[in-house]
C-alpha cells in the first residue's frame, strides 16, 4: 500500500519555522509540508511560531521541558494533529484554542500550574487521553464530566480528595490514573463505573508529602464490572471487601505496603488469585484472629541469646551452661496466651554458622540484636550490635529490630545508664553514617553526569540509573524500636519490659484467618511430636489438611487442582510465621516440607562445624577407618571444602534419615548453594564429592600463576568487573557466586581450580577468575571496602562477553535474592589500563551491564575515551554485544526472522496495546492493517517510536512464551 513516508523534525525545524514567520507571503517549502513529527522537547522555548500550521501534515508536536505559557491561534489550523506533549511547561491556564480541535486525540498538559479547566474542553470530541497530572487542581474539573468519549484521564500529583459522582456519566473512560493525591477515604463514586477497566490509587501522598490514610474499600466496588486492575499500594488499608473475589473482570491488584489483616500481608504477596481463595475459603469456614510470629535472636557468642530464649518461653529465669550453647539455631515456642504465639530461632554467633541464618527467618518476623552489656566496649559498637544491624538490614531490609542488653544484673545502675546513652547515639551516628554515604555517592554520580560528554548516551544512562538506585536506597531506615531493652535472665529484671514490648507487635500484626489453614497447621504442627518423620511429603500434607477441613469444603469434593492450590495457601502462611521451612521456588523441594526443623538446623551443624577435632573423630569412629585417612578425610573438609557422599552419609547418621531423607537433604544443600556436586574420577560413576566453597581455607596456589600471570598476556585482552561493598561483604554472596559458576562446567572438576578467596577456571575458550579481597580506602584510614572482582580473559571478545555477562547476572541475581538491602559500587575497569597495567584505571559506571539496549534510538559511538589516560578505545571493550546498537537497530536487523514469525492475530493484538498506551495512533494502525506486508509496515512504524515501544513489545512477546523473539532483539 502506497502512503506518505513518516517524517520527523527537531531543532532545526524550529529554527526554519522562525525564519518562515518573518516572510508570512514567502511559499511553504516542500520539506515543511513533509513533516509528521515536531520533536521540540528542551528546545529553550518560550513560544510557538505562528507559522507552524504551515507543517499542514504534521499529526504529532513535542514540546515538553520548554517555558510556553500560551500557543499561536495558526495551530487550530492544523487539521491533522492528533498529538501533542506540552508537559513540563508554564501554563497557567488551558490554551483555549484548542477547545476546538475535534481530531486532537491525546493531550499532555502535565507538570503545569492549571487550577481549573474550561467548559469549552467539551468541544474535543476527539480526545481520547488526557493528561494533566501534576498541576494544581484541588477538585476535580467539573468540565471533564461532559467528555464521555475520553478513554484515559491522568490526574496524578494533584490534590484531590473527592470525586463527583457525575463521573458515571463519563462513559467512556477506561483507565484512570489518580495516585498521589490527597484522598482520605476510596472515592465511592467510582464504584458505579461499570466500564472502567484500570484505576490507580497507588501511593496516595499530598503534594506536601503527607501520607493519605484510606482504610476503607466499599463492598460497592463489586459494581465495576469492567475493573482490570486496581492499585491501593502504601495507603492505611487493613480490610479488603470479601466481594473482591466477585470480580471476575479484575486481574490485577495492588495493596502492597497496607497494614494488612484480611487478607494478611503475606497472602497478598502472592497476588489476586490468592486473597480471591483466601475470601473463598472464608465462606465454608469461620475466620479466626490468628498471632503467631517469629522472633529471631541474633548476636555473637555467649551474648546470652539462649539464656534469654528460655527464659521467655518457661516464664522463670533460666541460665545455660556453656556445653548447652547452640551451634546453627535452636528453635522454640512461646505461648502468651491463646491467641498470641511466638516462635523464637536462637541463632549461634559463629561466623561459620551465619551463613544459615536467613534460611531460618522470615521476612515478617522481628529481630532482637543481643549483647552482652556486662562485656560492651563502646570502641567495638561495630562488633557487637551495627555489623548485626547491617547484616539483618542486608538480608531482609524493612524487617523491624530492637536491641537486647543481657547480663543486667552484673552492671551497676550508673554503668547500665552510661551505656545506654552511649549507645543511643552510636544508633544515630550510624544511621547518619548510612545517610551521608549515600548523599556523599550521588553528589558524585551527579558530578560524573555533568562532566560526560552528551554523546555518551548509554554510559549517562547508566549514571542515571545508579543515581535512581541510590535515591530508593538512602530512604531505607533503620528500623530499631526507640527505646533498649535490658534483661538478666538470672533475675527476670527487665523480662516484663520485653515481653510487653513483643506481645503488643503481636497484637498489632494478628491476622484474620480461615479456621480451615489454622487447623492444618496444628495439625502439621503436632508433628513435630507425634511422628517419626523427618520430613513431610506432598501426599501426607494433602492427607492432614482433608482431615483438618470442614465437611461443607469436602463436599464439594475438590479437584486435584483446588487441593494443590490449598496447600500452597496453607503451607505460604505455615512458612511466613517460622512454622515450616518450605522452599516453594524448587520443583522438586517445593513438594518436601521440614516441619521438624532442627533436623535441617543439625545437618547444617553437622556439616558446617567449627569443632574440627570432634569432626575427625566422629568421622573415624562412624566409618571405622584408620587414623590417617580420617586425617585425609579431615584436611579435605578443612582445608579443601571436599565431603564425599561416603563422609556426608556419616556426618548425617545421628540423625537417623531414611534414604530418601538424606537425598533430599544433599538435594537442598545444593539449591541453598552450599556446595557444588563433582565427579572426582570420570571413569567411577559413584566417586561423588560435594564441594563446599564455605569450608575452603587454602591459599591461591602457586601453579595460577602460569595459568592467570599478573599482566595480561599480549595479544590476550581481559574484561574486568569490580562490586565494591562499602561496609561489608555480606556472608555467602562470594561463596554463592562461586558454588553458581559450577552450573557452567558441569560434573567436571579439571577446568577448575578453588581457593580461599578465589575461583579459576577455563570456558568457552577464555580464562575466568573471580576472588574475594579488602583494600583500605587510604593508608590513614581504619576503614576498608570489599571487593568481588570477576575478570574473563581470551582473545574473543564475543565469547568473552558472553562468560563475562553470565557471572555479572549471577552476581546480581545473588545479592537481589539474598541482600536486596545491601550497598555496593560497581565498575567496568577500562581493559586499555588493564593491559597497561595502569595504578590508576579508568573506571567505567558497571550499570552499562544493566541495559538491555542503547536507548533513543542513539547508534553506539566507535570509541569511548579512557580519561586517566588520554586515549580512546574501541567501544566493544565496554559495551557488551547487545548494547553496540540502539533497539531500533536490533528490529531493524532481524526483521526477516521477527516478519516470519508474528502470526496477525499476535499483530493486532499488539497493536492495540499500543494504540490504548498511545504510542499507535488510529490511523496508523488502519494503514498497518490493510498493507499487504503488515508486519513490514508495522515494524518499520515501531522503529520510529520512542523507548516505550520497544519495552511493550518485548514484554508482550514475554506474555505470549514467545521467547525465541525476545531472544532476537534483546540478548
């Protein structure tokens, strides 16, 4: 199908526009009337030329980040506009000019000072997406009410607290967008919007930065029978309306960061067909107020953690001798009253044993940092009570912590005063410490934007992406209970204070729940006494939980499916108040659960224990072998981290696990990634050892230094990647990235070769080699930071790249999984400094890795400089294949493969995705539509649009399991 060429304009256009209005009689040259697109965005303006209905076929005009405070009356003129961006200006009032421009379809007048709009909007009867979010608006425009055509309506970022009930008669809107406002309470006249199909209320904040306060959701809300999706999040919600799971229409549903109680919060996680089950099962039996939490208790050695744990759960002071102390976690139980139960995990200080301690926690549960205050030294704060602060913080950043003294009784009253005040502002300095570390880091990051050069596109994207990360980390509390406890656990001092402090969170985080889960969950529960079992298997806890159910529920007799789908309900809740430990992720675990979970916490012991004498001779005495090979034996678990399945089976035997048990244990000690499985001779199947990189303490062997030499080889070029942790690298990140690089090499241990802090090995033709070390920032000071370093050598940049990505996503999906709350730095090191063996490389921002493509459409520069030496070097040493060209590049590059294999009714799906975000107008889509090579057509109408395009696409082909697609134009 013939049709007119899409062509855009920037500045330049502006420019011939300007020199167009001063000759008002001279001819439109052909190249103005060519023009589709006006792209004036940040173009230092602070007003339209008349002369630009001259652009008679242009159909968008972007002027965002300009100073316009009115526009030319020529733009009613202009009879193909249908879009215009006006946002990020200086209108007071709203351009009346276009009052009547009936094909104007989507307006954008956010980040303004409007205040009201006027009747005469009603004469766009075109428009279809409205957005004036971010102004002034304190009502809501009584002139929109009269606009039943319009289908998207943003008014974000306003301050608003109520909404007409007329909006009813606004038929024909179908997403609406109204977070950060100003409402108090759910505006009920949105329930009687049977055709809205998305409304967001998230983040409901006043402009003045106050939070808003709505608890309330009316049963009312039934009645929008065309709702998709509803966003509540960070509002005062603690009840969702039963009638929810009513909704057939809604699929998704937002009430993250709400004071839950119906449904609880961890139901909520996990999404809208669990609160819908939640409130099912509410009808076939009663709802029960439910508070059961875990208190974790946590410090380093002989802190008087257990003393403490006893003493709370037996209600009488209670001492442990030193024998007694724990090792990994000692568990129990603490019963209030009926409705109040605690579920106490005593965690062992030893390093070696911290590494086990989110495997015990939930991220719902309380933390209680426990010192000694008989033995505190104020000059080791950090040792006693912040590194325990950090590392709980890391781990499950938000999870609420106070601090614990113990030993109360063998300090004076002055002494425990001192300490107290000491304390309090050590607590202060080191949030301070936290706050300035991350102010200090985006002053540099800022610095660093401003001094780049502007064609440096993807490496100011990367700035700017560091920056964001930073911000949302720096409002990232140290949630520590106002007030420290302090107790004796010989005396009871101090006991009533803590119990209160804990029984009133109790209180506040009870939960309504199906009479049905808590039932099971006895029952499950009850266990842990009553059987044999180490573990419990999918059948048997499908086998409780009918036994447990109300005869009205099994009446219905549930499909296998329902009955799946109960367990996981009942087993998620089990699992969030430190019952069970069930690791739902895994196909194969997720179908075990450990309701007797110091079995798990004893094999951790057995296999991780500091004891290493008593290891030797429990070894010799179970296997009845002679004294030199426990020796063997023992220097392979100490010093090399090797344990043979023959080891692990006697390690484990105290403990009496069937068969089956002890597979599954080995099984969760790799998904934990403890270990990694080795075949040690390839021609004996069964000579299986595990290989714990925690347990590794010899010293970087002298042979890498043929294989890894201190300079990079000529002719062999070395990609690099620093992680710095500012504070501390938090336990098990080095291990797991480790334990995770074995996955590449398979059962295979010869390309291999582990140390301490290090792992080499040969991939794909390259070298790899990750370590672990500390460098103090300067020789003067005390402090220092942790270093990963990955470094991939070879002389084939695009195998290179390819080992060099895997570790960084490892990595990075590590610390998402494991410390999402941790701080870090991370740094391309440029390879020009490396092969120069530069002091002071060049260090490119490492968030480059995070991109998925080079963004606006900008062709990769040939070469980035390398500032600490003056030179430029070739781009692919710092960008990784897939971001040596923009996205529109990448489509444009396999458009055979994508044109082949997007079936039509996938086409007009998508299609009208883009059409409903605005980024496909009508018209564009028609002429897709009826071209005889449409998804040509479409494709090249998609290169030309902006980023958000291509993020649709890829998430639609995601969707759809079209992954082989994703594939072709995103990795």
């Amino acid at each position: 199908m013939a049709g007119r060429k899409f062509v855009e304009v920037g500045r330049e256009g502006l420019d011939l526009l300007c020199e167009l209005e001063l000759t008002p009689q001279s001819e439109t040259p052909n190249i103005v009337k060519e023009w589709n697109c006006l792209h004036f965005n940040d173009a230092h303006i602070d007003s339209l030329p008349e002369s630009i209905d001259r652009c008679i076929h242009a159909r968008v005009i972007e002027t965002a980040c300009n100073r316009l405070s009115c526009l030319p009356q020529s733009i009613f003129n202009m009879p193909q506009l249908i879009k215009l961006d006006l946002s990020l200006n200086a209108f007071n009032s709203f351009p009346i000019v276009l009052s009547g421009m009936t094909r104007l379809q989507s307006l954008n007048l956010s980040y303004n000072h409007l205040s009201e709009l006027p009747m005469q909007i009603s004469g766009m009867t075109g428009l279809k997406d409205f957005n004036i979010g971010f102004n002034n608006f304190t009502t809501f425009p009584t002139a929109l009410l009269n606009m039943s055509k319009l289908e998207t309506l943003t008014i974000t970022g306003n301050m608003l607290s109520n909404i007409p009930v007329e909006i009813k008669d606004m038929t024909g809107l179908r997403k609406f967008l109204l977070f950060c406002n100003c409402f108090t309470m759910f505006p009920i006249a949105l329930c009687g919007m049977a055709s809205l199909e998305r409304l967001y209320l998230g983040n409901l904040k006043g402009l003045q930065g106050h939070h808003n306060h709505i608890s309330y959701i009316p049963a009312d809300i039934v009645s929008m029978t065309g709702l998709e999706s509803l966003d509540l999040e960070s509002n005062k919600v603690t009840h969702l309306s039963p009638q929810i799971r009513n909704m057939k229409s809604l699929l998704e549903l937002n009430v993250k960061g709400n004071p839950l109680v119906q449904p609880p919060e961890h139901v909520a996680d996990r999404g809208l067909d669990a609160i819908k089950r939640y409130f099912e099962a509410l009808t076939t039996t009663k709802g029960i107020l439910s508070s059961r939490i875990q208190v974790n208790l946590l410090g380093e050695t002989a802190a008087g953690k257990t003393s403490l744990s006893h003493t709370l759960q037996r209600g009488n002071p209670t001492l442990t001798t030193v024998a007694d102390r724990t090792r990994v976690v000692e568990q129990g139980t603490w019963v209030y009253d009926q409705g109040i139960v605690f579920n106490i995990n005593d965690f062992g200080g030893h390093d070696m044993y911290k590494i086990a301690h989110p495997i015990f926690m939930s991220k719902h549960s309380l933390a209680l940092i426990t010192f000694d205050l008989s033995e505190y030294d104020p000059a080791r704060y950090q040792f006693y009570i912040g590194n325990w602060i950090d590392k709980v913080q890391e781990k499950l950043p938000g999870i609420k912590m106070a601090i614990v003294g113990t030993h109360i009784d063998q300090v004076s009253a002055y002494s425990a005063k001192c300490s107290f005040s000491i304390i309090k502002k050590q607590l202060e300095y080191h949030r301070q410490r936290k706050q300035k570390w991350y102010q200090s880091q985006i002053k540099s990051i800022e610095k660093k934007i401003l001094n780049t050069d502007g064609t440096q596109t993807s490496i100011l994207k990367a700035y700017e992406d560091k920056k964001s990360k930073l911000m949302a980390l720096q409002d990232q509390v140290i949630v520590i209970h106002h007030g420290m406890f302090v107790v004796s656990s010989k005396t009871s001092e101090g006991i009533e204070e803590l119990r209160n402090y804990l029984t009133t969170v109790a209180k506040e985080r009870a939960v309504i729940l199906p009479e049905m889960w808590v039932d099971a969950a006895t029952m499950v529960c009850n266990k842990k006494y009553e059987g044999s079992e180490n573990t419990l298997g999918w059948d048997k806890i499908q086998d409780l939980i009918l036994q447990s159910a109300p005869t009205l529920w099994k009446e219905r007799r549930p499909s296998k499916k329902e009955l799946d789908l109960a367990t996981y309900d009942i087993l998620s809740f089990l699992a969030d108040r430190g019952d069970i430990i069930w690791f739902d992720s895994s196909p194969t675990l997720k179908k075990v659960v450990f309701h007797k979970q110091e079995v798990l916490a004893n094999i951790l012991k057995a296999v991780l224990n500091h004891d290493s004498d008593a290891v030797r001779l429990n070894l010799q005495q179970s296997m009845s072998i002679s004294e030199p090979k426990a020796k063997k034996i023992h220097a392979d678990i100490f010093s090399r981290g090797i344990i043979s399945r023959e080891a692990m089976d006697c390690l484990c035997e105290p403990f009496r696990l069937l068969t089956t048990e002890a597979d599954v244990m080995v099984e969760l000690m790799q998904k934990l990634e403890l270990c990694y499985q080795v075949q040690e001779d390839p021609l004996v199947p069964s000579s299986i050892s595990f290989h714990f990189t925690w347990l590794f303490m010899l010293e970087r062997q002298p042979e890498l230094d043929e294989k890894w030499p201190g300079k990079v080889p000529p002719g062999t070029t070395q990609l690099t990647l620093q992680i710095y942790f500012p504070f501390s690298c938090p336990e098990g990140i080095y291990e797991k990235l480790s334990v995770r690089q074995h996955k590449y090499l398979g059962l295979l241990k010869t390309k291999r070769i582990d140390w301490k802090d290090g792992v080499y090995a040969e991939l794909q033709e390259c070298q790899t080699h990750i370590s672990r070390q500390e460098s103090r920032r300067h020789p003067a000071s005390s402090t220092s930071d942790s270093i990963i370093t990955i470094a991939v050598r070879g002389t084939d940049l695009s195998k290179m790249w390819s080992v060099f990505t895997c570790a960084h996503d490892d990595l990075m999906d590590i610390i998402k999984e494991e410390c999402p709350g941790v701080c870090y730095d991370k740094y391309l090191v440029c390879p020009h400094c490396t092969s120069e063996n530069c002091e002071d490389p060049t260090l490119f921002p490492g968030e480059i890795l995070d991109q998925t493509y080079l963004s606006g459409g900008v062709s990769k520069p040939k070469q980035v400089p390398c500032v600490n030496t003056g030179v430029s070097i070739p781009t692919d040493l710092v960008y990784p294949p897939h971001l040596t060209m923009g996205w529109q590049e990448v489509v444009k590059k396999n458009k055979n493969k994508l044109k082949q294999n997007i079936t039509e009714p996938c086409l007009f799906d998508l299609i009208d995705v883009l059409i409903h975000e605005g980024i496909l107008s009508d018209r564009e889509s028609e002429w897709i539509k009826t071209s005889d090579e449409k998804n040509a057509v479409f494709l090249d109408f998609l290169t030309m649009k902006p980023d958000k395009a291509f993020d649709i696409l890829c998430q639609f082909f995601v969707e759809h399991g079209q992954y082989d697609l994703l594939k072709l134009i995103k990795y």
